[in-house]
C-alpha cells in the first residue's frame, strides 16, 4: 500500500516536472535561486518547488521607436521616429545581467537615436540616412552585446520638418533649377552664336551658298499659311551698294586731306 502511493506521489512530481519548449524558446532554469542550465527546445525535466524557469523568445523581436522630437546640429527641430530589429543570442545574459531586457533595449536606442541625431545638420540627416543608420546600430548592438542581444538592423522611417523650413527648402530647390534653366539656356545660346559666326564665315566666301540660304528661308515662311510679303534684292544690288559707299568714303577722305 505504501508503495503505491510512493509511486503515486513519483509519477505526480515527473508530470509537474515535464516541459516543453518550442523551437524558437530557450527556458533558463534556477536551481533554488542560482542559474543551473539552459533547456529546450523540446520536452526536458525540471524537479518542482526547486527549479524556476524563464522561457525566452529568441526569434528576431521588432521594436518601434515612437517619435522623438529633438533638435539638430544646425538648431532646426525635427521629430524622427524609427524600427529597430534585434534577437537574443545567449539566453541567461539577457535573464540574468538586465531587468526587462525589452524595455532596455527600446530605452537605449531611444537614447542613442537622439543623441546621434544632435550630432548631425538637417541636410546630413536628409542626405545620409543609411550611414546614420549604420552608426546607430554599431552603437546600441556594442551596449547591447554584454546583455546576450544581438541588433541586426536599425531604419529610420520619417523624419518630419517644421512647415516653416519646409518653405524655405522649396524655395532653395526652386533657386537651384533656374539657376540651371539659365546656365543651360546661356550655354545654348553661346554655342548657337558660335555655330552662326561659323556659318556666316563659310557663307561670305561663297554668293551661292547666301542665294541657297535665301532660297531656303523663304520655303520656310512660306509652309505657314500666312500673308506676310517678301520682296527680294538680288544680292549683286547690295554688293554695289556696299561698293558705291566704300568708293564714297575713299572720296571724301582725299578730299578732307
């Protein structure tokens, strides 16, 4: 008789003795106070009312960071908010060296993306946001690592500016673009005086290339259904006229000396 119930009583105490851990668990167990082992995953046993376990997820946790409002190296207020990707890579350290391993984590890289942030102007936090995020995950996974975590990524995903600067910025783009409009029109018009200066060179040695010019010019007004008339001066009429002034002036030089 008394040995069923010391059998009874056995069985009793392996039945709250067994647990199970999933795949992604890991169960820190205490044997009367102090860390003995790490179980799991699968079916393992503990000896009830002396071990306490801790199970630990240590799949990828994600993290929001909620929006910090904080203030640039060039003074401009800003409110950046961001994601945070970590997963815990030795179980005891994240149980046994921090309280709320969590809330750790989400503090510190509170912490950091504000202080990372003072260090940058408005146009770097713009402009260079993989290498901020970069800097920022070397510094929370180097506080992080003595815990058992490990940070694997960090993304800022908006950072939002007062509307006030909002309207200067466009204002400076708007600068910026016809600026360009002008230095690209100005070009143009350089290279086009260049290409008719060239022309009008090869056209003053040859008459007939003027006379084709003309001709071509003239087929040109007239696709335009349009009533403008164009009289024609043969090109002989003004090179006399040129000739009949250069003679002009020979005579009033001789006469003047």
């Amino acid at each position: 008789m008394y040995l069923l119930v010391i059998i009874f009583i056995v069985l009793v105490l392996v039945a709250m003795g067994v647990r199970i851990a999933q795949e992604y668990q890991r169960a820190i167990v205490f044997r009367l106070g102090r860390y003995h082992s790490t179980r799991g995953p699968g079916i393992y046993l503990i000896i009830p009312f002396v071990d306490r376990q801790v199970t630990v997820d240590i799949r990828t946790n994600t993290v929001d960071l909620e929006q910090q409002e904080t203030i640039t190296k060039d003074s401009v207020t800003i409110k950046v908010n961001a994601v945070l990707w970590f997963k815990v890579t030795n179980p005891e350290d994240a149980i046994i060296k921090v309280a709320n391993y969590n809330r750790a984590v989400y503090q510190f890289s509170v912490t950091a993306l504000r202080n990372i942030i003072g260090q940058h102007s408005l146009d770097e936090v713009l402009r260079e946001r993989e290498e901020i995020n970069r800097t920022l995950q070397k510094i929370v996974d180097a506080a992080t690592e003595n815990w058992g975590i490990k940070i694997e990524m960090v993304e800022m995903k908006d950072v939002e500016i007062p509307e006030s600067m909002q309207r200067a910025m466009a204002r400076e783009a708007e600068a910026i673009r016809e600026k360009r409009a002008r230095i690209v029109k100005a070009e143009a018009e350089l290279e086009a005086s260049i290409k008719l200066t060239q022309g009008a060179k090869q056209m003053e040695g040859s008459p007939i290339a003027l006379e084709l010019r003309r001709m071509q010019m003239l087929s040109e007004i007239g696709i335009d259904n349009n009533t403008t008339t164009v009289i024609l001066m043969p090109s002989d009429f003004t090179n006399a006229a040129k000739s009949f002034t250069e003679m002009v002036n020979k005579d009033k030089k001789k006469k003047d000396e």
